[in-house]
C-alpha cells in the first residue's frame, strides 16, 4: 500500500532529512562584517549592516559583524569564508590585530572592502594592497554616471550598462591595476563636477570598483583568496537601491567562489568549519563510504549545474545539490535497508 510506511522506514527518512540538512548547511558561507572607526563615521552604518544581514539568505551567506578589534585573531578569523570591512576610517587595528589578519589572508581567507575601507589602516603595506588602492580624496555626493566595464562580472551582471547613481566620487592615491586588480565600473568624469586636486595617477578610465583574482595582501608563499572592493555605499539610500544591492552582494558571491576555504573548499584552512561536523553528523547515521560519496556528488552536481544559473547562484545550487543528493542517498539507503529487513 502506498502510504503505509513501516516504523522504522520513518527512523531512517529523519536520519537522513537530518544528515541532508547538515550538509546543506556546510556550504553556507560565513562572512564576518568589520566597521569600526576611528575618524569619520558614516552614519550610514547600521543601515548598511542591517541590509547585508537581511539578504545574506538570498546568496547562502551568514553574516555576524563587529566593531571589536579584539576579535582579530588567529582562531576567531579561521572561522570566516571572508571579511568585509565596511566603512572603516583610521587606525581601526592595532599590531596583533593586523599580524591575525595578514595570517588569515595568507591561509586563502577572502576579503571585501566597501566606500572608506581604503581609507583605513594607511601605513598597513598589505591592507593596502588587499584593498587594491588607498582613497586620496572624493567629489562631493552628487549624481553621476558609471559606466559598467565588465558585465560578466557577478558585481555587474545585473547593472545597466550606464548606470545613475548618486554617491561620493573617489579619487585613488594609486592604480588598482597596478597590483592585479580588473576594474569593472568607472565613473563618467564629464558626469559630475570634482573640484579636488588630483595628486596621484588613479589610472584610467577612473577606478570606482574592482576584483582581484588573487588578493595582493597575501605574503610570499601563502594562499591568496579573492579580493574585491567598491567605492560605492556612501548613504542610506544607497543600501535600499536593489541595484547597488546586487553589486555588492555580487562581488560578495564571487569572493565566495574561490574554492580557497571552506565553505566550497573541505581542505581549505580557513572558513565554515559545519562542514566537518555535518559529515560527522551524516556519518554516524550511515556508512562514512555513503557520506563521501554523496559530499563529491553534491559539489561535482554544483559545478555543472553552475554555468547553466550563473555565479552568483552557485552558493544556493550546490546546497540544493547536496540536499538532492542525501535525499537521493537517503531514499536509495531506506530501500536498500527495507529489502535486506
Ligand atoms: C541613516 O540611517 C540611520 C539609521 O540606520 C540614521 O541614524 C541616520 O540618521 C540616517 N542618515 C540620514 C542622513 O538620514
Ligand atoms: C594616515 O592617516 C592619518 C590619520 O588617520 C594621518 O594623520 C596620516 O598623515 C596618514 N599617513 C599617511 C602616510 O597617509
Ligand atoms: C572552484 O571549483 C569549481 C569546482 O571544482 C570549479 O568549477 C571552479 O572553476 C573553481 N574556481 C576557482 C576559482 O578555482
Ligand atoms: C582546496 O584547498 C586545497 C588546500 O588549500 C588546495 O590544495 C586545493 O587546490 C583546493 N581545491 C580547489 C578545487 O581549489
């Protein structure tokens, strides 16, 4: 009959819901949000904060943020896919502080900095680099053009290719360019009014946002993870825009992709530990053989579903993957069990 399940057909089907749970659950990603200030702050903050948390569900992203440097060490770090320093102004580390972050990025740690962060930590070498430029100075908020230079980019994919936006304009004390960076939006100069002195070559056309493939804060030896950075983000306004939205939380996604931790990556040394103990998990409810196998199913599943949904769902794919690949397991492991019962 159909729909009389035997008891223990019932045991199983939960071990298995759960052991599929705590898989989809690995892949999601965990980003530590980091805003402290120590000069200017924009009040823009929490609203910025609150926009990411909200839609970190959307790309598989579990956000936690701070503002306590003390939480710059080696082993909180380690539990991070990346950090985004958000709007940070000056000092906001002190040496040990900066030592855990220099080990984070050399262990493949992903990074992403946002409006002022390249206005932070001016004398850190590395921090510099892994930003990709330090900020010189800006024109005033106003509305202006940028132009999307990259469209295969997940920061842009969704942007017109001429995009109005108002914002601050920043002007760069260096190229991007010149540590590996790809520039993927470029303000229209002729769009907007800069009474500021340029004192350094930026580099043209006009950095506004930009990824690097590999971090350049990264030491001699280390694995660098990706790295990106967007000028953008100046006003509340700006992180109630969908389309601003999509550009951060795109270059976000991309970060993600860099099979240098965790949350993609199980040998990696940083990111998502659930990985581990969702395999723990799965393997105490079936044989380990079962869980391998259904794991590199799960993310071969995620990388050829990929090209078909495009990058920035690759993160929610690959959880779906795995979800339908334990169910699948799990329905194949009941039957089998059933018939040998
Ligand atoms: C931006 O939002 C914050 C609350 O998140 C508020 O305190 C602040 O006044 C707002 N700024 C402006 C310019 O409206
Ligand atoms: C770095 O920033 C501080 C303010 O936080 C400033 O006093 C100092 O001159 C800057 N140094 C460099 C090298 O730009
Ligand atoms: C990450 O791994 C996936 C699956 O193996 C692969 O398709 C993708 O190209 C890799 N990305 C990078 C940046 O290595
Ligand atoms: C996963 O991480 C390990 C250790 O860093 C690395 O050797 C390997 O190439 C990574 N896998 C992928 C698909 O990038």
């Amino acid at each position: 009959m159909m729909y009389s399940i035997k008891p223990a057909t019932c045991v199983l089907a939960t071990v298995f819901l759960v052991a599929s749970c705590a898989m989809a659950q690995s892949n999601q990603a965990h980003v530590l949000i980091y805003s402290a200030t120590r000069g200017f702050r924009h009040d823009s903050i929490p609203t910025a904060t609150q926009a990411l948390k909200n839609a970190g569900s959307s790309i598989n992203v579990k956000f936690d943020s701070t503002e306590d440097h003390s939480q710059f060490t080696d082993a909180n770090l380690a539990q991070y896919d990346a950090l985004l320093f958000l709007m940070n102004t000056g000092e906001v580390l002190d040496d040990s502080g900066k030592a855990a972050l220099q080990t984070y990025l050399n262990r493949g740690g992903n990074f992403i900095a946002v409006h002022s962060a390249s206005d932070s930590l001016n004398t850190t070498a590395f921090y510099g680099r892994e930003v990709g430029a330090y900020f010189d100075n800006h024109a005033d908020l106003q509305p202006a053009t940028i132009n999307v230079i990259d469209a295969n980019h997940p920061s842009t994919s969704k942007l017109p290719a001429r995009w109005q936006t108002r914002d601050e304009w920043y002007n760069f004390k260096s190229d991007p360019r010149s540590v590996g960076a790809v520039v993927v939006l470029s303000v229209d100069e002729s769009t907007y009014t800069d009474t500021t002195t340029k004192r350094f070559d930026q580099g043209s056309p006009h950095p506004t946002a930009w990824y690097q493939e590999h971090g350049a804060g990264v030491e001699v030896g280390g694995t660098a993870g990706r790295s990106f950075y967007t000028s953008l983000g100046h006003t509340n306004e700006t992180w109630e825009d969908e389309i601003f939205m999509s550009h951060v939380l795109g270059g976000v996604s991309w970060v993600l992709a860099s099979n240098t931790t965790k949350a993609t990556n199980a040998s990696a040394q940083v990111g998502n530990a659930a990985s581990s103990s969702g395999a723990s998990g799965a393997s105490g409810a079936s044989p380990s053989s079962n869980t391998a196998a259904s794991t590199s199913g799960a993310s071969n599943a995620a990388s050829s579903f990929a090209p078909f949904f495009g990058i920035m769902s690759s993160t929610p794919i690959s959880s779906f993957g795995a979800v339908i690949l334990a169910t699948t397991a799990g329905a194949i492991g009941g039957l089998f069990l059933l018939s040998s019962w």
